[in-house]
C-alpha cells in the first residue's frame, strides 16, 4: 500500500504541484495539505480517495507556485497610505516617537505581500484545471499501488503454498500419535512396575484411547486447510483482500497453536513451529496488502 506520485500544472502566470504518499495503515485516512484558501478540495480529495483505496494513511499536498513571467512582490498600496497616515497621527500625539520609515510600514502585514500565490489568483478557470490535477495524482497514486501489489501477490501465494505444505506433513505426521502414544504410555508403565506388575492390556488400551483422542489434531489440521483454501479464494476475487487476510491469518495461527500443544512428537511440534513461522510471514506481508 506504498506509493508515490507528482503531477504538475500551469500556465503562464501561475503554476501548482499535486503530491500524494501512501503508506500501510489499517485502514483509510487521507490527510490534505493545501494552500491557504483550498480548503474546498479538501472534501473533493477525501471523497475521491475513499473511491479509489480501501487501506492505507493517504497525504496529498497542492503547492502554487508563481511563474518565472509572474510579478513579484506586489503593495498594496492603499494599506500603504492608510498605515502611514495613522502613523503620522500617532507621532503627532507621542513625545519621543520618531517619524515612521518606509523600510518599517512595508513589513507591517498586509502591506507587502511576499508570499506566494493565493485562492484569490485562481479562478474558475485554473480550480478546474487544479481540480482534474487532483485527480490526475490519484490516479498515479493508485497505479503504483496496483504494481507493487502485483509483486506482493507472488510473495503471498508463495507463502500460501509453504503454508499448505507444512499442513500436509502435519497431517502425515499426525498419522503415527497414537502408535507414538502407545509406545511412550506402555514405557512409562513398565519404568514404574520395572517388570514385576504385569500389563492389563485392556487398561493400557483404554488409557491409550484416551491419550490419543486428547492428542488428536486431525479437526485442527482440517480447519487449517479450510483456511488456506479461503486464502487462495480471497486472493483470486475481486474484493480489496487485506482485512479478509489479516483475519484469516489469525485464524491459521490460532489453528496452528492448539495444533503445537496437543503434539505428543517432537517431530509434529517442529513441523507446528515451521507452520507457526511461516503464517507470522504471511500475516506481516497482509499488513502491506490492500
């Protein structure tokens, strides 16, 4: 969801740059900043941007700049002449005040306009075309989103696909818990009889029974694939995927915990820890996806 665009515009006389950053963000928040005087497009920039991106802290910032043919500084010439008579006024009635100096009244405000160009230099005209340069940077904004999203969608299947397989092996693995369990109950009994109690087999069987329900992972491993699956669906549809796959992302981990705490193998609990890793991947790459 980051990305940069710059669109300029103008005419012989005044010039204006539209800029828009975005980076990674739960959700939608565009921030404007405009010239004094602008604050008009700003509901104009909101509306457009919350038509075009689902996700993402959004900056777009209009600059006016005058041309280089442009006149320069400029006074106001009747403040001039009003300052400068309340000034002669105010001498007349101070002792010790000496006369004002023109260096003095043209720094007072309003009387030499140094800044740049302001919402009363544009007019109809050049709001529209300002106003279609706002689009204009959107659009740009939303193009470079769309290409680096391309890129992160071959990062998130790629990661969607190692996910599978570590669920896969699991499942594999999963296969031997109750052999796995059997062996471990039946050394456990004969370390504390050491031989000399004999073994109710059915009681061991029992025991064994119970054990391997406790550690059976086969519903976590079956929701787990259900996940991966609503992965690949929300990331071959049409809608924004992010929020879905942060959600989902959760899920697998949740899936992928209890799947690690019901392991009776040291292998299965290695498998559950590659799986556990591979999902944090995927689950930080969602943050970056709209």
């Amino acid at each position: 969801m980051t990305g940069f665009a710059r669109v300029e515009g103008g005419d012989e006389s005044l010039g204006w740059v539209w800029e828009a950053r975005s980076v990674n963000g739960k959700g939608l928040d565009v921030r404007c900043r405009m010239p004094q005087g602008f604050d008009r497009l700003e509901q104009a920039a909101r509306e457009t941007a919350a038509g075009l991106m689902a996700r993402g802290n959004v900056t777009l910032s209009l600059g006016l700049v005058r041309a280089a043919t442009a006149r320069g500084p400029e006074i106001d010439r009747e403040a001039l002449v009003r300052v400068a008579a309340l000034a002669r006024d105010l001498v007349k009635d101070l002792e010790g005040v000496g006369p004002p100096t023109l260096d003095g009244l043209l720094r007072l405000p309003g009387v030499l306009d140094t800044a740049g160009p302001s919402a009363a230099a544009v007019d109809d005209g050049r709001l529209a075309a300002i106003r279609a340069g706002l689009d204009a940077v959107l659009a740009g904004l939303v193009e470079r989103r769309a290409a680096e999203g391309a890129r992160l969608l071959e990062v998130v299947r790629a990661l969607t696909g190692e996910i599978a397989e570590w669920i896969e092996s699991a499942a594999e693995r999963a296969a031997d818990q109750p052999e796995t369990v059997r062996r471990r109950l039946a050394a456990q009994v004969e370390e504390m009889t050491r031989g000399r109690t004999p073994i109710d087999e059915d009681r061991l069987a029992q025991e064994i029974v119970l054990l391997a329900s406790r550690a059976d992972v086969r519903e976590e491993i079956d929701r787990l694939r259900t996940h991966v699956a609503a992965v690949e669906d929300l990331l071959a549809g049409s809608v924004p995927p992010g929020r879905g796959l942060g959600f989902l992302c959760q899920e697998l981990l949740r899936e992928a915990n209890t799947l690690c705490s019901k392991s009776a193998d040291a292998g299965l609990t290695a498998i559950g820890l590659d799986l556990k890793v591979a999902i944090d991947r995927l689950r930080e790459q969602a943050l970056n996806v709209e």
